[in-house]
C-alpha cells in the first residue's frame, strides 16, 4: 500500500484541509464547495433548455452507457452495481460491487474503455463471507490496470466467452481524486423499503446534522409521498444523496432472517449497498458511518462527531473503524411528555423525545453494533461492522460505552418483567433539535407555521 495511504486517517478538518493524496495532481476549480456543517442553504435549479428532441444517448468506445445503480450481466446471474477507481494499491485497480448467485461458477472479464479503444483483461472476484445462507451474495470484482491503461473511463463486466461482444459499459468512479475531502462525515442509509415515517426522518437528519454529518446516501427503493416531500427538501439542500435501489426488480429479496422471511438475497440488499456506499464516498468523505435511520450515534463527553473521532484515533490509533455499542429504546415503554410538541402529533411517526428508557443489554451477548471508519480502510463491510480492510489485524475497536453509544429507538416489544434504564442524553440536543425539526416540517407543508 502506498504511503499516502498509511496516513489518510490522520486528523481533517474541512475548513483547514488536508490533502488526501500528497502527489496527486487534481484539477480543484472541479471539486465541489465543501458544504457548511451547521446550515442548510438553499440550491437553486439550473434553467433547462427544453428542445423537442431528446440529446442522443452517451456511448463509450462505441457502446452506449449504462448508469447503474442495478445492471445485469448478459445472461448471467449477476448484477453489477458501481464501478470504482481504487488507489490504495501500488498497481491501480477498479474494483466492482456486484451481486452474485452464489453457486454460479463463471470466469469473468473486464473490458475497459480507454482512450477510444477497449482493453481486456481477467477478473478477479470474491463473494462476502456474509451471505448469511441466501441464494444469492455481495461480491466483489476487481480489475487490474495495467499500461497503457492508466485510467478507464467506462468498464463492462462480461463472461469470458463473450467479452468481444459487449452491450454497455459502466462509468468508473473516483478516477478524479480531489485535493480535499469535500465531506468530513458521510452516513451510508441502506435500505429505505416502504418508507412513511416522516417525523422520523426529519428528526434523524436534523440530528445527523448536529452531530456533524454534512452528507447521507440513501439507498431508497421506495416511500410514500410525505416522505418524498422531505427527501426533495434534503436534496435540494445537498444534504443527501438519493441512489435508487431498484434490486427487487431482479432478485426477490427477503425482509428478515432465512429462516423468517422467503427471498434469494439478504435484507433488500442491504449489504451490497453498504460496500458501494463505502467506494462511492472512498475519496469523498474523511469517515463513513454505517448505520441506519433509526440509530443515532451520541458522543457523551463531547456533542460532536466532530470532536469525538480525533479523540477515538488518539485512544485508538487511525488502522481501525470504530464500533459504538448498540441500545434499544423501545416505543411501547411508557412515554415521557417532558419534550411532547403538539404541532407534530399528525405527522406520521414517533416523537423520538418521548423515549429515553432502554433496555438493558445482556453481558457476552452479541451486540447489534454499528460503525463509523475510514473509507479508505475498507475492503469489504457487512451489517455489524467489516469483513476486511487493508491492514493486517483487528477491522475495528470497540468504543467504551462511557465516551460514545449508539442510541437505536423503534418499536418493539421486550419481556415484561424487564427493568428499562433511564438514559435522557437526547435530551441534551433538544434546544436546537425541536425548531430544527418545526422548521423543516412547516417548509414541506406538513405542519403549519
């Protein structure tokens, strides 16, 4: 691994930046303006020129382009989700998430596009340990580059037999690594599925943004229109990034364990998502954390994220991702009205506020953990933590429950003779928190002024 690579982890701050890649030379009037960390200016939409004709379809090396996010691959059963750029090895690499029928024995190709003419190699793949017993498994394809291929523009991943006879190519990602971090923290949102908790939402964004989360990539495959309202409102913003998670088209996916839900692919594809997420922000984002909508994780000697990871890199050291100890909130406790709004009782949700009683965890249990790492550290991620990263040893560390916590509230039923604990952190953001969430219910039209 390169040196630059050794040190990427070091402390970043978005307005003092570092340089990702020391002897890289990038174009900086590309990149775009780090967004502030605390406010949400409005993005005005370019005017469009609208012409009676459609623009013609983009091709690549005479082949048109395919953007993704879901692509299958001719008559395999294999389905290709992002193509990425990798720079973490001393020969480059592309590297592609994919989706594969797990029993399928195929010899993939690569065919690259490069500076007009295709270019093929072998490809290498492996398929994640975490399948967790389904029909089909997040994999990984790699590309090796070598001269006079520096950087491809566009891939096609094929069958070895008919790599002459390609489709459509994919667009490689990252091949443009910028001077700076545009984002310091990015949250990875997998899967949003028949989503209509709009309180929710609103109150897990506007906690996203105290924490310091300056971006969240969403994986949404589909949501009712209250929720699209504030899904627009982000985006507008450029506070999130919507993926359309199409996968259900192609494969049925489950809604649970194997042995509780029918399906070939784990969980809406929940963990193919997480790994693309993770090389999408690779060169994008100084941390990723990986954790879902309902899950907050709170710092509690500091109020920031901010603040607490150069603290965890300190105590820790910068080769590993952090793992914050999962604790279960549940709905149906009795509610505390300290924090109740009225204005908010008709939108769809729960008042996250209203529930600061836990459930305690059970010593030497598993634990439901989620992490915040490094992009660049990582290989291969799964729901609880990571399967692989690019140093030898532990994947990540376990943060002591007395510096940081992840706070996972839903609802749930737990056994009735069980003695909840008291934990009201939460309310320590509610000052901010409470007109945070008004405002943006009142600017989508869900409550009035």
């Amino acid at each position: 691994m390169q040196d630059y690579f050794k040190t990427s982890n070091a402390k970043f701050k978005v307005h003092n930046a570092k340089p990702i890649m020391q002897n890289y030379q990038s174009n900086v009037t590309d990149l775009p303006n780090p967004p502030p960390s605390t406010h949400l200016p409005s993005v005005q939409t370019p005017h469009v020129n609208h012409t009676s004709t459609s623009p013609p379809a983009p091709k690549a090396c005479g082949v048109h382009v395919k953007d993704g996010p879901v692509i299958k691959v001719g008559n395999l059963n294999t389905y290709v989700i992002g193509s990425y750029m990798d720079y973490r090895f001393r020969k480059k690499q592309i590297r592609t998430i994919a989706i594969i029928r797990r029993v399928e024995q195929v010899e993939y190709s690569c065919v690259m596009c490069c500076e007009g003419r295709n270019v093929t190699s072998p490809a290498e793949y492996t398929i994640h340990s975490d399948h967790f017993g389904f029909e089909y498994g997040t994999a990984t394809i790699t590309c090796h580059i070598n001269s006079p291929c520096l950087i491809p523009t566009h891939v096609a991943i094929t069958a070895n037999e008919i790599s002459e006879s390609i489709t459509s190519f994919l667009p490689v990602r990252n091949r443009d690594v910028p001077a700076v971090f545009p984002y310091e923290f990015t949250i990875c949102i997998s899967v949003m599925y028949d989503y209509k908790n709009v309180l929710n939402l609103v109150e897990s964004m506007e906690m996203f943004r105290r924490l310091g989360a300056q971006r969240v990539a969403i994986y949404k495959t589909n949501c009712d229109s209250d929720t699209q309202k504030v899904l627009d409102y982000y985006v507008k913003r450029g506070f999130v990034e919507i993926i359309p998670w199409t996968i259900k088209e192609h494969i049925k996916v489950s809604s649970g364990w194997k042995d509780l839900s029918s399906g070939q692919l784990h969980y809406y594809g929940q963990i193919p998502a997480l790994n693309d997420c993770i090389y999408r922000y690779m060169y994008q984002s100084h941390y990723v954390a990986l954790h879902d909508l309902d899950e907050l994780i709170l710092p509690l000697k500091v109020k920031t994220w901010t603040e607490l990871l150069p603290e965890l890199e300190k105590m820790y050291g910068t080769t590993v991702g952090f793992e914050f100890e999962n604790n279960a909130f549940p709905f149906t406790a009795k509610a505390h009205t300290d924090y109740e709004q009225d204005k908010w009782k008709n939108v769809p949700g729960t008042n996250i506020l209203n529930y600061i009683d836990k459930v305690p965890n059970i010593p030497n249990s598993f634990n439901n953990y989620k992490v915040i790492v490094s992009p660049r550290l990582a290989l291969k991620a799964t729901v609880h933590g990571l399967l692989e990263t690019v140093n030898p040893g532990p994947s990540t560390v376990r943060v002591s429950n007395s510096i940081a916590r992840m706070y996972h509230s839903k609802y749930f039923e737990y056994p009735p003779n069980t003695n909840l604990i008291r934990d009201d952190h939460l309310w320590d953001y509610a000052k901010d928190f409470i007109p945070a969430v008004s405002k943006v219910l009142q600017d989508c039209g869900l409550i009035k002024a």
